[in-house]
C-alpha cells in the first residue's frame, strides 16, 4: 500500500500587507497555541487598520494561526473533531467589511520525529486524518493530507502555501 504524503500549511513569503488583528489582547493569542491557551481564548471582536494593498488572507499566522470565512467549511470537514474559537474583525475606518476568522484546535498528534536536520512524519501515526496539528516544546504545526490540501488548493486561498514534509520511512530507505 502507498504511504500518503503530508503537507505543512505555512504563510506565503511573498505577501506585502497582510490584515492584522488590532485591539486585541496579543498575549491570550500566542503565535504556539496550546490547549491550555485555547481553553482561556473567548470569542472575541477586534478590528483591523484598513490601508492601501492591504491583503485580505484566508488564513493568518498572526498573532496565531487562524482560518478564513471561505475556509472554516472545509476546514471543519476535514477535522470533524477540530474546536473553534472566533475573531471578528471590524474595520478602524468608517469604510471596510467585517471579518471573521476562527483559531481552530486540534489535540496534538504524536506523529514526528525531530532531528538535528529538520523533522520527518509519521504517517501510520496520522491515518484516518485529514488534519493534524503537532505540539512541540516551542512549534505547532498544522499537516494536512495529499487530499486535504488539495481541496484547499482547488479553493484558491490567499496566503499560504504547502510544503511536503518527508515521512520517516522515506528517510529509512535513503538511509538518512
């Protein structure tokens, strides 16, 4: 049977002027979220300073991960299990829309090994997932399936991109 590859969701290096939550207490939203954090996050409302260029993104890695309106849907679908907390943000100008994204949570998956070079998946740690988030001491990840991503892909998003994360086994018959 095929192994099935994993991607790693990561911001786009090439955005300008992403929105950016203002008002907001950044320290009830840290860039590694952990469940205790998450379990302290309230809906909340915060705003955004509207500006020329300014990209509206599907997902945002600032002050922490969260996920877009067109996204939350698919996102959901993915990973059932996945908990939600929402950001509404309005805009400082009297002109703008409202935006809402949601920081999703997920228990973390046990699925990778971390070496001196980087980290490899565990894949057989990840099946029956579309989704899975990885807790480090300092990183969350967010993986998603050859599938998974693809349904992204297929919706267009702004501001991200996927990056293949090698599997353990791979590594075994490269003799990494």
């Amino acid at each position: 049977m095929l192994e099935q590859p994993w991607f790693q969701l990561r911001p786009d290096e090439d955005l300008v002027c992403p929105v950016r939550p203002a008002g907001i207490p950044w320290r009830e939203y840290p860039p590694m979220m952990t469940g205790r954090d998450f379990a302290r996050l309230q809906d909340r409302v915060g705003c955004y300073e509207g500006k020329r260029g300014l990209e509206f993104c599907d997902f945002l890695f600032a002050p922490t991960f969260m996920v877009g309106k067109k996204m939350i849907a698919l996102f959901r679908s993915l990973a059932p299990a996945v908990e939600t907390k929402s950001l509404t943000l309005l805009p400082a100008a009297p002109r703008g829309k409202s935006l809402t994204y949601w920081i999703p949570y997920l228990p973390s998956a046990d699925c990778l090994e971390i070496r001196g070079d980087g980290y490899r998946i565990h894949p057989e740690c990840l099946q029956g997932r579309q989704v899975a988030r990885y807790e480090g001491k300092h990183v969350v990840y967010w993986f998603f399936s050859l599938a998974a991503a693809e349904q992204i892909l297929a919706r267009g998003p702004m501001g991200v991109h996927f990056v293949k994360v090698p599997s353990a086994k791979e590594a075994e018959v490269c003799g990494a």
